[in-house]
C-alpha cells in the first residue's frame, strides 16, 4: 500500500507526539521520585516500622532530636539516613548530621566518641546527650527516655531485712529488673534506714518482701516518707508483715491469711505451669498499669488483698478514706485462698477461713495532694496525686520469673505509673516471624514428593510430546 506525502507527514506527528509525550511521563516520575517517597513495610510484624508506642513518646518530646552519626562507609550512611528517616516521618524537628571521625575530630572529641566499631551515635535532646551503641528502635527510645526524664529522682530499695537484692546474682535478686529501670532512666538506689535517712529526692520508695521485722523508728520513716506525699510499690509474700500493719491500716487494706491455689488444670496444663501455687493472671482491670498488657503473667505464692470491701466481687474501684483504691487484677475464678499450708490434697475450706475466687492481688491507690507545694521536694508528681501500688508478690519480678510472660512490661508499667509518667511504656524488641519456615512432615513429604517425582514426571512428559509431535509432522 503506498502511502501519499499527507499521510506519512500524520504519521511522523503522531511519532513524534508520542514520543513527546512518553519522555514527558518519564520525567514527571522521575520528578515525583526525587520530591516524594512512600514506603510500604510488609513484613509480618512491621518490623521496619515504628512501634506504636515510639510513635507516641516522639509526640509528647516537644524538643528538636539530634542524632550525631559517626562513620566512615557510604553504604552505613545510608543505612542510618534509612533508619532515621522513620522517625522523621512522625517527628519533622528530628535532625540527623552525619559526621566523619577523621575530620570532624574536634566534634568527635567534643561528644566523647571512641570509635571502637565503624560507627558511633549520640544523642541530644534538650541540651542533655547519650550515647548509644546502635539505632534499633530500642536503643532510640530508650535514650530518649533516659534524657527526658526529670533529672535527680531517686527510686529507692529498702534493704537491711532480707528484702530483694537489686544487686544480687542470685535467683531470688531483682538484677534484670534493675538493668531495664536504669536503661530507660530511673535514678536506683539502695538504702538501709538503720543507717541514713531518706534522702529529700526521693520520689519512690520500694518495700521488696522483707524477711526480718522493721524496727519502729524505721517505720516512722516509712509512715512520715508516705504523710508528704512520697510513692510507694509495696510487695507483700504470704507470711508475716514484718511490723508494717500499720501500713496497712492507714491504707485501710486487708491482707490474706494463707496463699492462694489456683484449681483450673486446664489453664496450668496450657501454660504448662506444674505447681498449683504458680498462679496465671490472663486478664486485668482497666488501668493505666494494665490497659497495654495484652499477655498473661504469672506470680508465684501470691496472697490476696482487700480494699476496704472486697474488690473480688466484680467492682475494680473502692474509695478508701481520701484514697481512691483500685484493683488491678485478680486471680483465676477457680481458685481460692489457702489458710491451711500447701498439702497434697488441699481443698476449699470456708468454715477453715478460705476465702473463694477470683482473689484480688495487685491494687492501685491514688489520692489528690491536698497542697502539693507543701509536699517533700520531689516526692509527689508534677500533677499533684500520690500513688500507692500494692502486689500480694515479690517473685514475679524476680530474675527467676521476671522473663515469664509480660512480668517485665507489667514491671515495668507500674514503675512508670508510680513516678508519673503515664505516657512512657517499656519498648519491646519486635521478633521476626516471617525469617524462617517451619513446615510440618507432611509439608516436607508433599514437597518432596513434588520435587522427585512429580516435576521429572512432568518434564519427561513435555519432552516426549514435543518428540512424538515432530516426528509425525
């Protein structure tokens, strides 16, 4: 077909506008690649994203971030810029500047870096700095905690009467819990009344189930540390209150006789718990403390506990006196507290003093400072309250069992609540589901039987066909 000159000239024009127009769209992509970006993280867990609970403490940290970035590598660069890039997402004033150590060696010396691995990192935040040892969200968040806190708080152990040891390597020692409270910022200390006083920073005091009575001078202390406005974590085993009734009293809480037994075998068997005494808490009472608690924990010889009128009836909150007591958990509805021992063939007993399930083991007191600015120097919160937390046990933040379950964020929660910063939660390390196949037997079976059998079988078959077809062509 022979084409006139009109139609080959319409013919180079569409070719032409076509081409025109296809560098056009190539350029306008490659603009909006360069001025914008959006990531999608598939990943089972969103484990290149960050975690709710980062995204929220980077909301409340009103000041400008920086993150000072030492290395020599391109290609680590990078990857920092990647990994930075997240949080400047959430945050727009969280800068990142990186530095060579061979040439900005005064910076270098200024921050303190000793560059012992490819790269080092530190941190300000509201002219205070840290340095950290790598940029996992972990470390991230755990830094900014560290430099957000209020500075010269002290949390203080009681020590002296066989009370838990922050510093023990014994089982029975709180060693782990004392490395995740100082890793996001808690200023610990341990003291023996008999020997110094309170010091006027302290804000939190911890009595960690003492074996050996109290002394009534040393409970003056503790009565006198609670009157102007000072926290409390009080953790009470089954056994004797070692002097401090009069804590409860003023508390106006009942403590149990006995310890409770937990008589659900299912529920043991799933959990894989053997000892009727280890009992599992699976659900929890609205609270600040529990409300991010989404997994069992487990407490080892736990006592029950009343506020006032039972709480283990069904209502989570009782006012006792001026404090507002609530429960934040309780134990399973088959169990009961154990007046008579731990015996082989234990059962409920009322007429003996058992008191029936669920038995209320952790409550939360709070009371409003009637005027705060007469209160201690740093004892009571920035928002005028008292907070008091009750646990009828002292393993469950054991180095024994503080791994079980979610004790460590549970731990870790009422630290946070009794200081006063509602808002900060312990950060958890996201595992990788989707970085290894697990396959059944029968997976493995199908799979093999597939790849030896089947697929040869296959190929043989196409081959022969395509043989037959060309030679009967």
């Amino acid at each position: 077909m022979k084409l006139s000159s009109k139609s080959r000239l319409q013919l180079s024009m569409q070719k032409i506008i076509f081409l025109v127009l296809f560098i056009s769209c190539i350029g306008m992509l490659a603009w909006l690649s360069n001025h914008y970006s959006y990531q999608f993280d598939l990943t089972a867990n969103k484990r290149h994203s960050l975690s709710s609970d980062s995204i929220d403490l980077l909301k409340l940290l009103e000041k400008e971030i920086m993150v000072h970035a030492y290395t020599t590598d391109e290609v680590t660069q990078k990857a920092i810029a990647e990994i930075i890039s997240r949080y400047q997402q959430v945050k727009s004033d969280f800068r990142l500047k990186l530095l060579n150590p061979d040439i900005d060696i005064e910076k270098a010396q200024r921050d303190g870096i000793v560059m012992d691995k490819p790269f080092a990192f530190v941190i300000y935040y509201d002219d205070r700095m840290e340095h950290i040892t790598s940029l996992s969200e972990q470390a991230i968040s755990n830094a900014l905690l560290r430099l957000n806190r209020r500075q010269n708080q002290q949390v203080i152990f009681l020590s002296g009467h066989g009370e838990r040891d922050i510093n023990g390597s014994d089982t029975r020692a709180y060693a782990t819990l004392r490395k995740q409270l100082q890793d996001t910022g808690f200023n610990l200390r341990t003291i023996n009344l008999l020997q110094q006083p309170l010091p006027d920073n302290s804000k939190l005091m911890i009595i960690a189930a003492p074996v050996h009575e109290y002394l009534a001078g040393e409970i003056e202390q503790i009565t006198q540390f609670i009157e102007r406005g000072g926290n409390l974590l009080w953790l009470v085993d089954p056994g004797e209150l070692q002097g401090l009734e009069v804590l409860a009293t003023s508390l106006n809480l009942s403590l149990h006789d006995g310890l409770i037994i937990d008589n659900n075998p299912e529920l043991r068997q799933t959990l894989n718990i053997q000892h009727p005494a280890i009992i599992p808490v699976t659900e929890y009472y609205p609270h600040l403390i529990t409300n991010t608690i989404r997994y069992n924990t487990l407490f080892p010889l736990a006592r029950g506990i009343s506020p006032l009128d039972d709480v283990s009836d069904g209502a989570s909150s009782h006012a006792n006196g001026n404090w507002q007591a609530e429960a934040l958990f309780s134990s399973p509805g088959k169990s009961w507290s154990e007046t008579g021992g731990l015996t082989e063939e234990m059962s409920f007993d009322s007429a003996g003093g058992d008191i029936a399930g669920p038995v209320t083991m952790a409550v939360a007191l709070h009371r409003a400072l009637q005027n705060p600015q007469s209160a201690a120097p740093h004892t009571a919160s920035s928002k005028g309250s008292q907070r008091i937390v009750i646990i009828g046990d002292s393993d469950f933040l054991s180095d024994s069992y503080i791994g079980a379950g979610a004790n460590l964020s549970l731990g870790l929660n009422i630290f946070n609540w009794l200081v006063g910063d509602d808002d900060f939660v312990s950060v958890e390390v996201k595992p990788s589901p989707d970085t290894k196949l697990e396959l059944s037997e029968f997976q493995l079976m199908v799979i093999a039987f597939g790849f030896f059998f089947i697929i040869p079988l296959l190929l043989l078959l196409i081959g022969f066909r395509i043989w037959y077809v060309r030679k009967n062509r």
